[in-house]
C-alpha cells in the first residue's frame, strides 16, 4: 500500500508541474511573441499579466461543449483523450537526473520508472497522438476539420519517420536506448554532446518535433487563412483545452527529449573545465537540465515569430525528399564511425 502511494506522489509530482508549465509556456509565448513584434503582450490580469493563464483557463472550463448535429459523439469526445493521455504518459520514463549513490544501492536516474527501452516506449506512445487528431477530424462531421485532419496524418507520419531516424544515430552512438545512460555517454563537457558529432540529426530532430506538434511553420493542419482552425475547428470549452494541453504537454516533452539525447541532459556544459567547473558546483543537475530545455522551448516560440506558414508540398517534400535520406546518410556515418571507433565521440561504443 505504501509503494502505491508513493507512486502516485509520483506522478502528481510530475503531472501537476507539467501543467503549470503548460499554462505559462502559453503565456510566455504571447508575451515573448508580443516583444518580438514591439507589442507588450497580456499584462492586465495580475500583476505583469503573470495571472493571464488562469483566467484562459477559468474561461474554457465555463465556456459549453458544443457537439456538433452530425457527429460521432463518443468518438467526437474522446479524441482529446486520445491526443492527451500519450503526451501525459511519455513522461513516466523521463529520468530528471541521478540519484547519488549509496552504501546499500548504486546511482539510479530520478524518473517515476528506469525501463531499459524507455526511448522505444517514448517513440511507440508518442506516434498514438495521431490517433487523436485523426478521430477528431473525421467525428466532427466538418469538411474543414476533415481536411486539417488528413492535412496533419500524412505530417505526422512523413517526420515521425526522420524523428525515429533521428533516434537511431542516437542509440548507435550511445549503445543504448535507455534515456539515463544516453546522458551518462554524454559526460565529459559541451564538446562531448551528441549535439556535435550528430549536429544534422540534431537539426532534423528540433525541426521534424515542430512539425510533429503542428506548431509554426508547419501549422497546415490548423491554417486559420485556409482551413478556418483544421482539425479542432468544432471543438469548444474543455474539449478544446484538452486538445491545447496536449500540444504544449508534446512541446515540454520534446524540448526535454532533445536536451536528454542531444544537450547532454542535467549533465554541467563546463565538466571539461574544472577550473570553471568549480564555480558552478552548486548548480543542481535538475537545473541545467530545466534550461537546456527552456532554451530549445524558445526556439519553438522564435521559429513561430520569424518564419511564415510553409505550403503543404513544401512540407512533403522537405519530409521525404531532404530529412529522411540526410537521417540514412548520416546513420551510415555513425556506423562507420563505431566501427573504425574513432576518437572521441564513439570510444565509449
């Protein structure tokens, strides 16, 4: 009874932090977007408009689920679900650092569960999501939300498959596809990370995860100039704030997938310097890893201020024609790489 309960202290430690995190990564994105455009962004409710999430919040659970004459009610409202429960549970193999060793037991990551094919239980859970974008568009009975639907599939899965790529050159070079030792193969400093040695998969992985989540420039499935609000364009109250949970739950989960596998998760940029080292020894794991992923989170907000909406060819296109033979090419490299075991970033393998 006790590990129950611990378990779930677990997971009400992990999910409640993740949406707070949600609700002011929605603020900080009107509010980054906003000085970016010389604008001020939301700064009425509350002081500095830092209340601004809440009341969006308040007024999408107020607000009717309006189900629309011709749909598929049950499908209709378990859709949002659908595209939820894989990005809320994705994070149950998340480790946010080591635990220190002790007498009695060795170092472990500080995760809800250490699985050794936790990034093979991420990659299977996250591909579920189209799932719930797909039953959304096809229940709603909308030729708009029909057109997004199909829009977003074939996006979905053209950059899944450079995402998986992505992931290979990953594991290959790590020699595993547990999340906690792909850090740990990482250690030794900023020069050591994956991002350098693997820096087109690193690239192909941040743009193919803006496209994954339907975000900006690859926001076709919800094109508001073309398609009124694509897939969800029926969806109103909390069905619709499910639906924005999950896509900025998908963002957090990504911004901290790529800093674990390519930034060197909670491991200190400055290992290699122990003279600079030392300044920053107070600085918990937890915490380099929380900025690496704030970082790569702006960068989602900075590519929605700067580019324009791609076309939907152009999309294709880039997916099949430029990500996912760049992905095969560069996995041959890796290979070469381990088996020649060149210095320095494969001699761990």
């Amino acid at each position: 009874m006790l590990e129950i309960l611990l378990i779930l202290l677990k997971i009400v430690l992990i999910v409640v932090p993740l949406i707070i995190a949600v609700a002011y990564l929605t603020f900080m994105e009107r509010k980054i977007i906003g000085y970016m455009q010389v604008r001020i962004g939301p700064n009425r409710v509350g002081p500095k408009g830092l209340l601004q999430p809440f009341a969006d919040t308040l007024k999408l659970l107020l607000k009717e689920v309006i189900i629309p004459t011709n749909a598929n009610r049950y499908l209709f409202l378990i859709a949002p679900i659908l595209s939820l429960a894989p990005a809320i549970a994705a994070w149950a193999v998340i480790p946010f650092g080591m635990m220190e060793a002790t007498e009695t037991s060795p170092a472990k990551p500080l995760a809800l569960t250490n699985i050794d094919a936790s990034l093979l239980y991420i990659l299977a859970l996250t591909s579920i999501g189209v799932y719930g974008v797909l039953i959304a568009g096809w229940a709603s009975n909308s030729k708009y939300a029909f057109l997004g639907a199909m829009r977003s599939a074939a996006q979905i899965v053209s950059y899944e498959i450079a995402m998986g790529f992505a992931l290979v050159g990953v594991l290959m070079a790590a020699q595993s596809i547990n999340l906690a030792e792909i850090v740990n193969q990482q250690s030794g400093g900023i020069w050591q990370w994956y991002w350098l040695p693997l820096l087109p998969l690193f690239i192909i992985y941040l743009v193919s995860g803006v496209a994954e989540t339907n975000r900006a420039p690859f926001d076709v499935a919800e094109g508001e100039s073309e398609i009124v609000a694509g897939f969800h364009v029926e969806y109103s109250g909390v069905a619709f704030a499910v639906f924005f949970l999950a896509e900025y739950a998908n963002i957090i989960l990504i911004s901290m997938l790529t800093a674990l596998m390519f930034l060197g998760g909670w491991l200190s940029p400055f290992e290699s310097i122990p003279v600079v080292q030392d300044w920053f020894t107070w600085v918990p794991g937890m915490a380099w890893l929380l900025a690496k992923t704030c970082f790569i989170m702006f960068c989602f907000l900075w590519f929605r201020a700067t580019f324009p909406r791609y076309r939907y060819d152009q999309i294709m296109r880039l997916g099949w024609k430029v990500f996912i033979p760049i992905t095969i090419i560069w996995i041959l490299v890796v290979g070469v790489a381990i088996v020649m075991k060149l210095p320095p970033w494969f001699d761990a393998a």
